[in-house]
C-alpha cells in the first residue's frame, strides 16, 4: 500500500497538478478542501515548493 500525504493548500496542490501529479482523491474536510497525493512520487515537487522552484 502507498503511503499518501494530504495537501490543504490549493496553490501547492494546483503547482502539483500543474507539474503533472494527479491526486488520488479530492475531498472536503469540514471547512477546506484536501488533495491527497502518493507521498512517494510528490517528493520532488515538495523540494521544489520550499526552494520556491515549483511553477
């Protein structure tokens, strides 16, 4: 089973997609929507989004 990380913030996920990596699942969560990802293949992008690299 692949391990997932859940994503809040939609500018993040958006680059995410954008850099194409699509979420397993879109849901809402009481009062924001939530994006999950496979944790493995996102850890490029998560290097690029705190370097501010991430388009």
């Amino acid at each position: 089973m692949n391990e997932t990380i859940r994503i809040v913030n939609p500018i993040q996920s958006g680059a995410y997609v954008k850099n194409g990596l699509e979420p397993i699942k879109i849901y809402w969560s009481i009062d924001k929507w939530v994006w999950l990802f496979d944790k493995e293949a996102s850890k490029p992008l998560f290097y690029k989004w705190c370097r501010r690299e991430l388009n």
